[in-house]
C-alpha cells in the first residue's frame, strides 16, 4: 500500500478527474490525501472519499464561482497558480504525512518548487487538451507573462515532474512537438465516470442542454437563446443549471425541462445531443455515451474554443459563437440533429471510449511512482 498526497486547488472541471483517480487508487488499496480548499468538502465527500481533505492553510483565498467572471476571474487566477502558499502548505503536509508520491494539479504550478524540494515521485495531471496549457504558458499570454515574472514558470529550470498525466482522448489531443516534454507524457484517456450503454431504443429522445457551473459572462442569456431555440424547434430537452444560474431565471417553454441538477450519466443515455460551454468533462462524457455536441464557447480565456475546433475536426458536433442570431443557433442545431454521418461517428467514437478507463490508467501510471527516483 502507498499514501499518495494530492495538492487540489477548486478550479472547476479540474476537481473531477483528480477525485476519480484518488477513489481507483483507494479502491486498490493505497491511501489518498487531498491538500485542497476547505470548499471542496462537499465535492470529496460526494465522491465516497470522506475525511481525506486537508484545508489549505497558507494558499490565497479562491472561488471560480464568482458571480461575474470572465477578465476579472481570470486575472484572480493569477495569482492562484503562482501562489507559494500551496508550496508552503504542501511542505507542511509532506513532513506530517510522509507520502510515498505527491499528484499535482496543473492549475497550480507555484507549488511545483515544493515538490522538487521535497525529493519525493511526483506527476503532475492535466485534465484538459495540452495545448491548452502550452497557450496558457507561453509568452504570449498573460499567464505565462505572470508566471514567469514570479519565478513560477514551469518551462524553466526544470521544474516539471518526470511524469505528466495527460487525461485527453488522442484522436481529439494528438500529441506534436511543443515545448512541454513528450517524453515524460502518458495520456491516460478522458478520467470521466464510466458511460453507460445508450437506451436501446430511439424512443422520443431529448437534447441536453448543460454549461458551465461557473457563471461566464452572458451565460445565462445564452442557456435562454438555447431554450427559445429549441423550443422553436420543436426539440423536447432537459436543462441542468448547476449552482451558476438559478432555474426561475431562465424561459419556461413546451417540452423543455429545467432542473438544477441532474444525473448527466443517465440523461446522456437518452440523448440525442449535448449543447454545452465546451468543458472538457462534460463533452467527453457526452461523446463517452456516443452524443454529438454542439459547443457554445463562452469565454477566449479557458479551453472552449480549443474544445470547439477538436470536436469540429473530428466530425463529432459543431459550434457556434455566444453572440450568434437565434437563425444561426437553430440551424446549427438543425444541422447536427438531422445529419447521420455525425450520429454514426459520435457512436463509433462513445463505444471506443467506453472500452477503456481513464482513471484505471492514470492509477497504473501513478501506482508506479513510489518506485520512481526522484530527480
């Protein structure tokens, strides 16, 4: 049995795939420790892993689910991933725990020192496209600028750990060469809960409509054009909102069912299409169930429109922008629903997916790390 110690920040789709992989490692017998915001509680508990949080103490204070992000959310995420009070934290953690290997978040590379410093295995998971990241590190954007500015950049002095969880679908995120090293990479698959099979019957499918649980600006507007869409349309759907927005805020109509929350495992089931942000778990998920999915990005900050264009390229779905005309959102959605060969793909695609599990292989990768040396 190994003890593993996870540094989590709450970051949104990050959390998942973090919570997936701590639960296979447990449910083979090591022990997981999660170093994360106190926020995360009901999130961890949620997944069966209760009393294995471990608050930050020194880390900046943080919550993605600001009521208007976008710039301002951004530019508060800044400082969460230079933030040397996660390394301090982790330092703490490390001399009390003892663990055999440390997972790192790739949101919060500030704490990367620490865990070099430490001597002990670590990887670092990436739960979405990498080039996503290589954008978000380069010189050219304000996150790299502002890591590199802090000492925290993790292309310099070799910071990253010899090991690099990619939890990304290869035919989706093929791997060129950039500047993160190809060598320490293993991509593992999307680490999303297990699809089960599509309802065998067409039945009266719906579409689901499902965005972020952070509120990016116009959201909520976006949700209802969707809604008016569909119901114009004549498309009966579900709509889960998530704590973003609140259902009494979005248009009632015929056949379209509102709730908070809902169980994406079984709605997807019966799904005929996914209308979504771009997040990389729900649209795996939905590929997963073999459903196509429309992507509406809703901000140039995050990895919507990466997600966009690989779905595009595939012949998975479609996009289209925020701020279309409803004439443009209803043929978009006109045009996935009645073209077979996207339906036929996104079928192939979900049966290839549910043949293998990500997390069972990102615990393969990580259960080797305590045998690992250390640089």
């Amino acid at each position: 049995m190994a003890q593993f110690l996870s540094v989590l920040p709450l970051a949104g789709g990050n959390v998942s795939p973090t919570l997936l992989i701590a639960r296979e490692l447990e449910s083979r017998g090591h022990r997981v420790r999660i170093l994360g915001h106190a926020a995360l509680v009901p999130e961890v508990e949620g997944a069966g892993l209760a009393g294995r949080l471990e608050a930050f103490e020194r880390a900046r204070p943080w919550n993605p689910r600001v009521a208007d992000p976008g710039v301002r959310s951004m530019l508060a995420w800044l400082p969460l991933a230079s933030d040397r009070g996660i390394g301090r934290d982790l330092e703490a953690a490390v001399a009390r725990e003892q663990p055999d290997a440390l997972i790192l978040d790739c949101m919060v590379p500030g704490a990367l020192d620490a865990a070099r410093r430490s001597g002990i295995p670590s990887a670092m998971l990436f739960h979405t496209l990498l080039g996503y990241w290589e954008e978000q590190w380069s010189a050219r954007s304000p996150m790299g600028l502002w890591l590199r500015a802090t000492g925290t950049l993790p292309f310099t002095r070799d910071r990253m750990p010899q090991t690099l969880v990619l939890a990304t679908d290869p035919e989706l995120d093929p791997l060129g060469a950039r500047r993160i090293p190809r060598d320490r990479i293993v991509q593992v698959g999307p680490v999303i809960p297990p699809a089960a099979e599509p309802a065998a019957t067409d039945g009266d499918r719906h579409a689901l409509v499902s965005f972020s649980t952070i509120a990016y600006p116009g959201q909520l507007g976006v949700i209802s054009q969707v809604i008016r869409a569909l119901a114009e349309l004549g498309v009966r759907a579900v709509v889960t909102t998530g704590p973003a927005i609140d259902p009494a805020e979005l248009p009632s109509a015929p056949g379209i069912e509102v709730r908070p929350f809902g169980d994406h495992s079984e709605l997807l089931r019966s799904a005929r299409l996914l209308i979504g942000h771009g997040g990389h778990g729900t649209t795996m998920r939905a590929l997963a169930a073999g459903v196509p999915v429309l992507v509406v990005p809703m901000t140039s900050h995050a990895d919507h429109h990466l997600i966009a264009a690989a779905i595009d390229r595939a012949g998975l779905g479609g996009q289209v922008e925020k701020d279309a005309a409803p004439a443009d959102l209803r043929a978009a959605i006109l045009r996935l629903l009645g073209n077979p060969d996207t339906a036929e793909r996104a079928r192939r695609a979900g049966e290839r997916l549910r043949a293998s599990s990500g997390p069972r292989r990102a615990a393969d990768v990580l259960e080797r790390l305590p045998e690992t040396p250390s640089r």
